[in-house]
C-alpha cells in the first residue's frame, strides 16, 4: 500500500506544487470566513461555529507549517498523483456534468435528459445509434419513472415557459 | 426482548417491506460491482425514495444496500483484479490470481458464501450486545454522549487515510458546513448569504452525492474503458468452493469476528478491514502454502470480514449515535429525518426497529448471495459493459436523487460545488468521509454541548464517564496516528505481479470511508 506513495510521490515533492498550495489557502480562507461571519450572530448561535472554526483554523495551521514544511509531503499528495485524473480528459468529464447540470433548469428535463444522453454516447463512448436509443430509453425511463415516483417537479426552464411538457413527463 | 424480535421477525417477512429490502439488495448489488462506487453512494441513492417509506422499511432497505456490497464487489475484484470498493481490496491479491489460474467459480463461491456468514454472524453479534450494553448505554446522559460524538469525530478524523491532521481539519471542516442555515439554539440563521435555500441548510443527500459520486464518475470516465477489457473466464469449481468454507469453517468464524470488532470502533470500517484480516492471515498461517498466489484462504478471511464488520459498525451507531464510517452516518441522518432518535433511547423507545435492522441485515445477506450464486453468469458479463455507456443511466439517477431534496435549483447548484469540492479533495489526499460525518454530526453536537453547558455548567466535565471516555480518545488518537505502517507490504507478494494495481487502488479507495 505505502509502496506506491514512496515510489512516486516524494520525487514529486521536491517543492509544494501552486495547486496544492491554493487549494491550502482556500481552505484557510472558507474557515476564516466562517469565523468572522459568525461574529455578528447572538451569542447562542454563535458560540458552536466560532470554537469549532478556531479548533479547525488552528488545525489548519499546524496542516499547513508540516506540509509546506515537506515534513507531511508524501500525504499531501497522495491521492493526487497516485490515482485522481487529471488532465483534458478530467476537464472533458467534469464539461459534460456540469453542462447537464447548466442545461437542465434552462432547457427543461427531457430536452436536456435528451442532448445529454445522445451527445455523451456518441461523442465519449463512441456507440453506436442503437446503444443510443436502448440506454437513452433506460435512463429516461428509469429516471422518470423515479421522479414520478417521487413527484419531482423539475425546474420551469427558460424552455419550459414556452413548451411546458420539457420539463415534465 | 423476545417478543420484540420475534415481532419485527414478521415484520421484515411482510410482502411490502420484502421488495424494499430486496429492492436495497438489488442496488446494493448493482454499485458493489461497478468499481469505485460504495455504499455511500448507493445509500445516497436510495434515500430519497427511502424517505417516502415509512420508518421500518425505509431503513430496512438502506441496510440491504450497506450489507450486500461488500458480496458483489468481489466480482470485479476477482474478475478484473480491480476493487470494487473499499472492502474488497485485499482479495484481489489470491481471488485474481485464481480467476488467472481459471478458478474463478472457486473463488467466487467461497467469497460469496464466506459473505454471508460473515454478515450472518455480524447480525448475530449485534444481537448478543444489545443485553450486554443495555445497563451501560441506558446509563449514558447527554455529556457521555457528547464526549462520544467528540471520539468518534477524533477516531474517524485519525483513523481516515494515511493523514490524521488532515481528517481531523477536515472533520472540523464538516462540522462547519454542518451550522449553515437556522441555528440549533438560537433563532438566527447562519451562513445563509440571503439565500432562502439555505435557510435550512445544505440537504444530506446531495452533499453526501456531491462528495462522493461524482469525483467517482469523472475518474472513472477519465481512465477510459479498460475495465472492459480485462474479464476473466469464469470456469468451474462452484462446489469446490463451497467446500473450501466447509474445510476452512474456523478462518470464517475467526475473520467475521475480527470484522465486527473493527466495525466497531468508528472510522476503522471497510478502508482497512480486508487488508487488516489478509495481515492477519498471512502472520498466522501455519502453512502459507499459496497465499499470495492464488489461495482460498486469502480470499476467504477478508471476505468473511468486510461483510461482518456491518454488523460491528451498527453496534455504535444504534446504541450510542455515533455512526462507525460514512454510511453509518447517513443512516444515522435517515434516523433523524424518520423522527427517530439514535442512542440509548432506541433500546427502551424502538426495540422492535433494531430488531427490524438485525433481520434485515441477515436477509440481505442471505439474499445478496442468493442472487450473486444464481445470477452469476450475466452479473459478470456486466461488469465488461464499460462504465461510459453506464454512465448516462446513473448520472441521471442522481440528479434526480438531488433534485428531490428539496426540488430546488440550488440542489443542482449544492451538487455540483460539492462535487468540485470531493474531486479536488481526493486530489490533495483530504479524506472525504470526515466531512460528512462531521457534517451529518454537527447538530447533534452543538444541541449536546448546549444542553450539557446549561443543565451541568462546567460540573460535566467531572462526571466519571466523561473523564473516562476522554481519556481514551486521547490514547486512541494518539495511537492512530502512530498507525503508519501499512498493514500488507506488497514486497510479500512479488509473484502477483498482475495485481500491482491494487495498492494504488487501496489508496483511492481509502477515502471512501
């Protein structure tokens, strides 16, 4: 198990790379905000995310010093270089989510369910019109029949207004 | 105690609550052998639909999803030499190198039935703790109990990776996105930005969908297809492996025993409990015989284990509110929203519901391998489908599973940034599980810590309990963070150069929780 983490992360930490670094800083950054935007509260409310945020910030601290230190550099990034991808193909596949997520209250459900089924087969997996149509049947009818199931009303969609069964089924 | 249990016996067999466990089972199936999804995600999945059911067979169901995982993930483990979550990533080591010598039935088999006693016996020692903790649990008032949410947040934060500095920010970082929306003690709401949707904070489902399966699908997709490629033939030797547990009956017991043990203790849970029991085995093995090269004893003991440890990791989350990993916690949050309340109260207010979980966690054992032994020649001819053309049908399921939180565009909203967020944590090695156990854990903290201040002052941190359950998460943490070294060295097993994949595996997985 450790193996691989000797093998290939401490070459890699000669320097702490910037990507490491900013996702450290964001992270001190959220828990800062969290503590100055409890100051405001009354005293009851405020009392559990202030001790929590300072408990947290100066964990963050003493994860920051040991890390950018090199002395904790092989946990760092473990997981980054071992096995996360990364890359234009990460970038691609986080397009196509968060593209359907955008297109869903903009087009409606089955306009976008549609566009995000057909041009993912196609264009990523490389099936063929018949895959298409059988996993586009599945997953349009699984996951209407859940939100029926679950009386889901999705989002009216600029789309919507003028077509209003994309958004239903 | 008796009638209770013989009443939720029925229970569990009636037609309705019957489909839904089998309908757990069948989802729980179906993640265990896609690589990379675990229960978290499978959990995550069917809360929506659990929280239309009422409270029995709501949560029968999500126990069939937690117990049969860890039996169909062994296909690919076996198959494919790839794990199919966190629980099955040490019977890659002997269940591949069988599947290579065309044992793959054998193996297949003793994993399976070796599964399901392993989940049998996790049943059954959660019953024989009820009388045993009883007296002490029902003893427990709110500072015991919150000086075990404290140890179990410090264990999971130690515990979760190789990393105990950053489980624990990161468990500091849950509690903190636990407190967005209406105050637990106070009329004000925090963190809310003006934003209605967040009045009454971010939803479980979709966080916990957020973190964990959408950082699964993008790295998966990335990798491409080759789990397609890689399918073992799976041969023959079904009753051989049948007989492998009847010849190695006392490594089942010993292992499934060993699993609940680690279920137990919170944060221990399914990263380690396979590699843990392969260590063990392989120390103690009059014989080492094959092991490491395609052995029935390795694929026997971490199977045995990782099915009993649910049944361990219960024991805290019922008896003290303390959920044992990531997916105890989300139980443990479909308790809250059913009403109910977990810890010591259950055992005098809900008896009947833990009886309930018990049946339930046996059944779906019993039904998990059922069904992998039956189906599984088509069960295995899936795991070859590649993920990308899968991808479609469970990306849209969960944004459904999200969008019904609260049916409100700030769930797609909530679950992409958490995605962004668990991918960019698995990127940086942050273990993602303490977030959402300090998240789920959050409220419960902060109602405790108020109510123990108010009703003891500073008299709380006297009473016996909490001094004693203090101490011990001070020698617990600093124990877990002296647990560095790993606990199989892959130098052991140089001849199994086909599964060199898996401790690079093990660390990806390790953050499952």
């Amino acid at each position: 198990m450790a193996d691989t983490r000797d093998a290939t992360i401490f070459p890699a930490f000669a320097g702490v790379p910037w990507g490491v670094r900013i996702f450290d800083l964001a992270v001190g950054g959220v828990i800062g905000l969290a503590i100055v935007g409890a100051l405001d509260l009354p005293w009851a409310a405020k009392l559990f995310p202030i001790s929590v945020g300072v408990a947290t910030l100066f964990l963050w601290v003493l994860h920051v010093v040991t890390t950018w230190r090199g002395a904790r550099a092989s946990e760092a990034a473990f997981d980054a270089t071992s096995e996360s991808a990364e890359g234009w193909p990460a970038v691609r596949m986080w397009g196509w989510m968060l593209g359907y997520l955008v297109l869903l209250p903009i087009l409606g459900f089955l306009p976008a369910s549609v566009l995000f089924v057909a041009g993912f087969l196609k264009l990523e997996g490389r099936t063929s019109w018949l895959t298409v149509a059988v996993v586009g049947i599945l997953a349009l009818g699984l996951t209407g029949g859940l939100g029926l199931a679950l009386n889901v009303h999705w989002p009216q969609g600029l789309l919507g207004d003028v077509v209003p069964w994309a958004t239903t089924f | 105690m008796i009638e209770a249990a013989l009443a939720a016996f029925f229970m569990v067999l009636e037609p309705t609550h019957l489909m839904f466990l089998c309908l757990g089972v069948f989802v729980g199936l179906a993640v265990g052998f896609l690589p990379g999804l675990g229960g978290i995600v499978g959990m995550a999945l069917l809360l929506p639909v659990a929280f239309q059911l009422d409270p029995q067979t709501g949560i029968a169901m999500l126990i069939g999803v937690a117990a049969v995982i860890t039996t169909s993930d062994t296909f690919p483990s076996v198959l494919m030499g790839i794990p199919g979550s966190a629980g099955s990533q040490a019977t890659i080591i002997d269940g591949y190198a069988m599947a290579q010598k065309g044992q793959a039935a054998r193996a297949l088999s003793a994993a399976f039935i070796a599964s399901m006693f392993g989940g049998v016996i996790g049943a059954l020692a959660l019953t024989l703790s009820l009388p045993i903790a009883r007296p002490l649990v029902l003893s427990f008032a709110t500072p015991e109990l919150l000086m075990m949410s404290i140890l179990g947040l410090c264990m999971i934060g130690v515990l979760s990776g190789d990393a105990p500095l950053k489980g624990l920010l990161v468990a500091g970082l849950g509690l903190l996105v636990g407190t967005i929306g209406a105050a637990e003690v106070a009329p004000a709401y925090r963190y809310d930005m003006g934003y209605d949707y967040l009045f009454d904070g971010l939803p479980l489902v979709v966080v916990s969908l957020g973190l964990f399966a959408l950082p699964e699908f993008v790295d998966l997709l990335a990798r491409g297809g080759a789990i397609a490629k890689r399918g073992a033939a799976l041969g023959g030797g079904w009753l051989e492996g049948a007989r492998d547990i009847v010849r190695h009956w006392w490594l089942v017991l010993r292992h499934s025993l060993m699993g609940v043990g680690v279920g137990m203790v919170p944060g221990l849970g399914s990263a380690i409990v396979d590699w843990m029991n392969y260590g063990y085995l392989v120390q103690t093995a009059k014989h080492r015989g094959e092991l490491g090269r395609g052995d029935v004893r390795g694929v026997i003991a971490p199977e045995s284990a990782n099915n009993a440890k649910e049944g361990g990791a219960l024991i805290p989350t019922l008896l003290f509110g303390v959920p044992g990993s990531a997916g105890m916690a989300l139980l443990l949050s479909a308790f809250v929203v059913f009403g109910i309340q977990p810890g010591p109260r259950m055992l005098d207010t809900n008896l009947s519901l833990v009886f309930v979980i018990i049946w339930s966690l046996a059944l779906a054992n019993i039904l998990g391998t059922i069904a992998c032994l039956v189906f599984i020649r088509p069960i295995a001819r899936l795991t070859t489908i590649p993920f990308s053309t899968m991808f479609p049908v469970i990306f849209l399921l969960v944004t459904v599973g999200a969008f019904q939180a609260t049916r409100h565009v700030g769930d797609l909203i909530v679950l992409a940034a958490f995605g962004l967020l668990g991918w960019l944590m698995k990127r940086h090695g942050f273990p993602r599980a303490p977030l959402l156990i300090g998240f789920i854990l959050s409220p419960l903290v902060e109602r405790n810590l108020w109510i123990t201040t108010q009703r003891y002052g500073l008299e709380w941190l006297e009473r016996p309990g909490v001094i004693t359950i203090g101490l011990l998460t001070v020698i617990l943490v600093v124990v877990g963070s002296r647990r560095r070294k790993p606990i199989v060295r892959h130098e052991e097993f140089p001849e199994t150069t086909e599964t060199t994949e898996a401790p690079a595996e093990a660390g990806k997985e390790r953050s499952h929780g």
